[in-house]
C-alpha cells in the first residue's frame, strides 16, 4: 500500500493547501463525549440515516422537526409503549416521509437501543466504547440486531453520530483500490471488509491520524474536487446527535 503521507500531501495540494483541507476534516467525538448522549439521540441519528437512504438529504432535512415532533423527540418510552394502531397511523402522518417499511424501522431500533441499554447501561455507554479498529464489528452489530442499519447506512450513522470511523462511499473504495488494498470495487464481502479495516488500522499507524480523517483524505483525492464550502454545508446538515 502506499504511504499514507504521500496519499495526504497530494489531497492537501488539491483542496488548496492545508487551512483549506482542515475545514473539511470532521474532528471524532472523544468516548466520554460519545457516552453523554441521550440514547434518544442515538435513535433520531439512525433514524435519520435509515430515512436518507433512497431520498435526497435536502427531503429529510426540510421535514426533519416533523420527524422530531412526530416521533416525540424519539423517546424510547413513549415510542416502544405505542399500539399497533398508533404505530399505523404514522402512514397517514403528513409531518413525516410515510414510507411503512421505514416507519416500521424506528421501533424496531428504539427496542434494539433498549435491549442494549439494559445490557450496557445505556447505548450510548456500548457505542463509545466500542473500538474504532474494530468498526466492521460494529456494523455487523448493527446489521444484526437493528432494522436497515446495513452496508454504508451503519457507517454513516457511526460518522454523524460522531464516532472515530471510515465510510466506504464510491470515490473511498476507488481510492482504496488506487493506493493498493487488494478489495473488489464493491467492496462488501467480509473478505473485502476485513481487508479495508487492515488497511485503515495500519494506515492510523503511520501517522497517527483517526479513521475519520483518513477516510475523508481517500475520498477527496478522486473524482470530482467539489469545493470546500459545498462540503461543509452538506456536513452540517446531517448530524442530530449533538
């Protein structure tokens, strides 16, 4: 593989040097940050995400405090005590994108984020401890036990949630490939995943940087060289955990 600093001074010179390419780079949430949140919050992330898959961000992003007060700030009690014929009624909830298969999706995660807290203390006290050079663990995890939290769903929950960890977007695993990791381009197997976790790992290694930053350096080395101002507003957009 290639040297990661050699992969970060080429991005650097792209984005118009290193003050540029700083404002792009989302800075991880420490553990203890992670732990504080409200597990609520954790809920409204992935809701978020769940929601954003197969509709443009802008969509959700218009109706998103219709989502807040529809779902009651997505408070697991009241979510996980609600009757089938409540839950129903959501269908024809104008406050919400009334997707059934979606909407189907917040109380299965809310029990799941329930049946970790009883565990763990909290889903949040889970997700932050959770290790980062374990992250395709953590997405099997989420796979597993939650409801359309697969493939890159989980990994963008994990990053607007604020957690240290890659996203495996088209513009990272064609960078992934350019720099010698030896994956597919679809990059989904558990071959090609434990691959990239490898590479990553080694990659944080070399220079110390977290996975947030090297995932965000591979992506911007490829494709289009979008500017910096876009990046960010798309960015801020998305996160509801903090």
């Amino acid at each position: 593989m290639k040297k990661f600093k050699l992969i970060q001074e080429t991005v650097t010179k792209r984005k118009g040097g290193k003050k540029q390419l700083e404002r792009l780079l989302k800075t991880p949430a420490t553990e203890t940050q992670l732990s504080q949140i409200d597990d609520e919050r954790y809920l409204a992330q992935m809701t978020r995400c769940v929601f954003n898959a197969g509709f443009h961000w802008r969509v959700i992003s218009a109706k998103w405090d219709g989502f807040e007060e529809a779902f009651h700030g997505f408070d697991l009690g009241q979510l996980l005590t609600k009757s089938p014929e409540e839950w129903e009624a959501y269908i024809e909830d104008t406050r919400i994108i009334r997707n059934w298969q979606k909407i189907q999706t917040v109380f299965h995660n809310a029990a799941m984020l329930d049946e970790v807290a009883a565990e763990y203390g909290s889903f949040a006290k889970f997700f932050a401890e959770w290790p980062s050079s374990d992250q395709v663990g953590l997405m099997k995890y989420l796979h597993k036990n939650g409801s359309r939290l697969g493939g890159k769903t989980a990994q963008w929950f994990i990053r607007f949630s604020g957690k240290d960890g890659f996203v495996l977007s088209g513009d990272v695993i064609t960078a992934l490939i350019a720099n010698g990791v030896d994956i597919t381009d679809k990059a989904s197997s558990q071959r090609d995943l434990k691959r990239i976790q490898e590479a990553f790992n080694e990659w944080q290694q070399q220079s110390g940087l977290p996975f947030t930053h090297l995932s965000q350096i591979l992506s911007y080395s490829v494709g289009d060289n979008v500017p910096v101002e876009v990046l960010e507003g798309y960015q801020s957009s998305q996160t509801v955990t903090r």
